[in-house]
C-alpha cells in the first residue's frame, strides 16, 4: 500500500506564506514580523506562526532585533555573491540539457516568455519583468528534463526573485538583460549546447555585477 501524502501543516503554511511574501518585494528587508499580527492576517494561532519564524530565522531569512524582536534580513553582498555562482553553475547546465531535449513545443512557450519580458520591460513594468525574468529560466530548467534539477532550483529561484525585486526596485534591469534571454533562446534552438550554457553562464555573472552594483559599495 502507497502512503498518501501529509497535506502542509499549518506552520508549513505560514511559512511558505512569508517566504513568498519576502521573496516578492511584499516584506522588504528591515520589517518588523510580529506573532500577534502575522497570526490575525493568517487566520491562525501563534503557535504555527512562531515555530514558522524560528524556521525562518534558522535559514537566515529573518533576524533578531531590539528586544526579542524579528525583521526581514537585510540582503548582504556575500549572500548574494553565493547564490549567483551556483545560479551560474545550474542555469548553465539547464541550457545545455534544453538545446540537446529541446522540443517545438517549449521553444514557442519560452518565446512567448522572451516577449513578455520585452514588452514588459518596454512599460517599466516591474512585477511583469520579475515574473517573466523567472518563469523563462524556470522554463529552460523544465526543457532539461532533469527532475532533481527543478527541485534544486526552487529555492534558489526564490532567493534569486527576492534579489531581482531589490533591483528593479531601485529603477534597475537594462535592456542587455532581455537580449540574453533572446540569445540564450536562441543557441538553444539552434542546438548548441556549449553555446548555450556559455551564454547562460555569462548572463548569472553579468546579472551579479548589476546586483552588486545596486547595492552600493561595500562597508568597510
């Protein structure tokens, strides 16, 4: 017999709740997390609510302040830095697995991604950008057909998200963003696979650079 899976429990609930919301902009990096309120705004109890942020804190995502108080994190240039060399590594193998399985199917979907973003970026629509920016490097993680890649990636999507929102926030996410996206597309239609994991590689490395640098230099 097959056990069913255990539907979420309630902390999980919660949890997943909250890194949504940080990782979409909704809860920038200095709020204040009260129990009291994150409770009423989740129909729950505080006891889900505090075992989902004493998970939170333990994954760096939230951190102490004032007097047994929690805040989103703040992000920081070394976090950031971590997370883009394995971006790097995993984009790039998801490129060259999608040009070697790449099907007419996903190229006309990841396309349509490609123009989303454009005419997106076109508008300065800053949640459109972030949301076609993720879904066209999700895409080509799905187009590797590597099911432990996808699982691998989804954390590090959420984190990279979170990063991307900071960004465009403060006015950033040049043109040379959406023309990777185009070129990484295309190697992958045209089959390359060293092409196109090279293009994917540069475009995680350029997309550091430009995260960096709107964070401002560093403190001494």
């Amino acid at each position: 017999m097959t056990a069913l899976p255990h539907p979420p429990s309630r902390t999980e609930q919660v949890f997943d709740a909250i890194v949504d919301d940080i990782c979409t902009g909704r809860l920038t990096p200095g709020t204040p997390l009260r129990q009291e309120h994150l409770a009423e705004r989740f129909a729950v109890s505080r006891q889900p609510v505090q075992q989902a942020l004493l998970l939170l804190r333990n994954q760096g995502l939230v951190r102490e302040f004032g007097r047994r108080g929690l805040e989103v994190a703040p992000l920081d240039r070394e976090f950031v830095t971590h997370l883009y060399d394995l971006r790097e590594l995993l984009d790039g193998y998801a490129a060259r697995l999608a040009a070697d399985r790449r099907s007419e199917e996903w190229l006309a979907e990841a396309a349509g991604i490609v123009h989303l973003g454009e005419v997106a970026y076109s508008e300065r629509a800053f949640a459109r950008m972030i949301s076609a920016d993720v879904d066209f490097h999700r895409s080509v993680v799905e187009a590797a057909g590597n099911p432990l890649l996808t699982e691998s990636t989804a954390v590090m999507w959420r984190n990279v998200q979170r990063v991307m929102g900071e960004v465009l926030l403060q006015g950033g996410s040049p043109a040379w963003v959406w023309e990777d996206h185009a070129a990484i597309l295309d190697a992958i239609r045209r089959g390359d696979a060293a092409d196109a994991e090279e293009l994917a590689r540069r475009h995680a490395a350029h997309g550091e650079r430009l995260i960096l640098d709107a964070m401002g230099a560093p403190e001494d």
